[in-house]
C-alpha cells in the first residue's frame, strides 16, 4: 500500500486480458490532460483517473496509480477492479499496475447509479472552488481514498440531486472533482457544463 492508495489491494491476475473502451478513455484522457484536469503536479504526483464499467456488473476498468503523467495509456496502465470492500477497505484486481487510489470512490457512484457506466475524477481548484457546495459535496472532514468517502459519496445518492446532476465534489480532497454518466461522453460533458457555467 503506498501512502497514495490508502486500501489494501489484493491482485487476482498479473494482466487484464482485454479492455474494448481503451481507445475511448484514452481520446477522453487527452482532452483532459490538456486542460490540465489530469496529470502531473509540479512536486512530480499525479492527479485524475477515469474508469468505465465493465457491462452489467460492477466490475470496472480504472487507470493505474501514478499513470498521470504517461500521454496515452496501454492496457498495463489500467486495472480491472473485480470486486471490493467498502468496510474491510479492500479492493480486488486483474492487473500489472496498482487501480488509481480513488478506487473505492469510483466503485460508490457505480453502486449508487446502475445506469453510471463511466466516471471522471479530475482537478481544478478554480472549478472546485465554483462548485464547492454549489453541487453535491462531501464532508470537509472526509479523505479521498477511504471507506468513510465512500460511504459519504453513497450517502449523497440518497439525499441529494447527485444522481441526476453526475457530480459530486470533494470538499476534503481539495481540487477534487466527480463526474459521470452512461458514457465518458455524458461524464466529460457534464464536466464542461459546469466549467462553462462558472466561467462563462
């Protein structure tokens, strides 16, 4: 466990064999990493990951830990997280590369809307900063990256407009932004929707 991923992980199989919505998260990736939502801080840590669900289940491709700074990604970036434990803070995968630390996350908005396929997780303190309490938001006192975040994310399905909005903002993760959708389309979208809308 690094001091980034903050669950236990537990491989299953040393290679995801196969991922058709590569191509389609690496187009989505560019655009973001060219407007700096993902990639790299100036201390050298990488930010942003994106995940697609796998069919019907809740299973889903997510990119690796530490794979911001890498322009396009190969199907050893990513991890296929095959099951989870919200209390036990365990995550397990199919994979070569460790699943992005905000794993967990991702698997709370998968299990809160059956119809997410995609997510986005990106920064941007200019955007968090319009957004912050303005869309659905988590606890200040909640850290990326654990069972508790993941838990508030859930719990923002239940009493907030979260569902139909596809986002949620992390207040204690700050720059920390949620978007997602039925595609990485609608999940980018909604993105540009809300950076329009405090910018513009």
């Amino acid at each position: 466990m690094s001091e980034y991923t903050k669950f236990s992980c537990e491989p299953v199989a040393d290679a995801v064999t196969s991922f058709g919505g590569l191509a389609e998260l690496n187009a989505y990736r560019r655009k973001l990493l060219d407007l700096h939502l993902v990639g790299v801080d100036p201390t050298g840590i990488g930010f942003g990951n994106l995940s697609v669900r796998d069919g019907a289940t809740n299973n889903f491709y997510i990119t690796g830990s530490a794979t911001g700074g890498i322009h396009e990604l190969t199907l050893a970036h990513c991890a296929k997280v095959v099951a989870y434990d919200f209390k036990a803070n365990c995550v397990r995968y199919q994979g070569s590369v460790t699943p992005s630390s905000e794993s967990l996350t991702h698997a709370a908005i998968y299990e809160s809307d059956t119809s997410a396929r995609a997510v986005i997780h990106c920064h941007d303190s200019r955007l968090w900063m319009a957004v912050l309490n303005q869309a659905p938001t988590t606890s200040q006192a909640v850290e990326y990256g654990t069972p508790e975040m993941a838990n508030e994310i859930m719990q923002l399905f239940t009493r907030t407009d979260a569902q139909s909005r596809n986002i949620v903002v992390m207040a204690g993760h700050e720059g920390g932004i949620l978007t997602f959708g039925k595609d990485l389309e609608e999940a980018f979208a909604v993105l540009m929707r809300e950076w329009k809308k405090s910018f513009h």
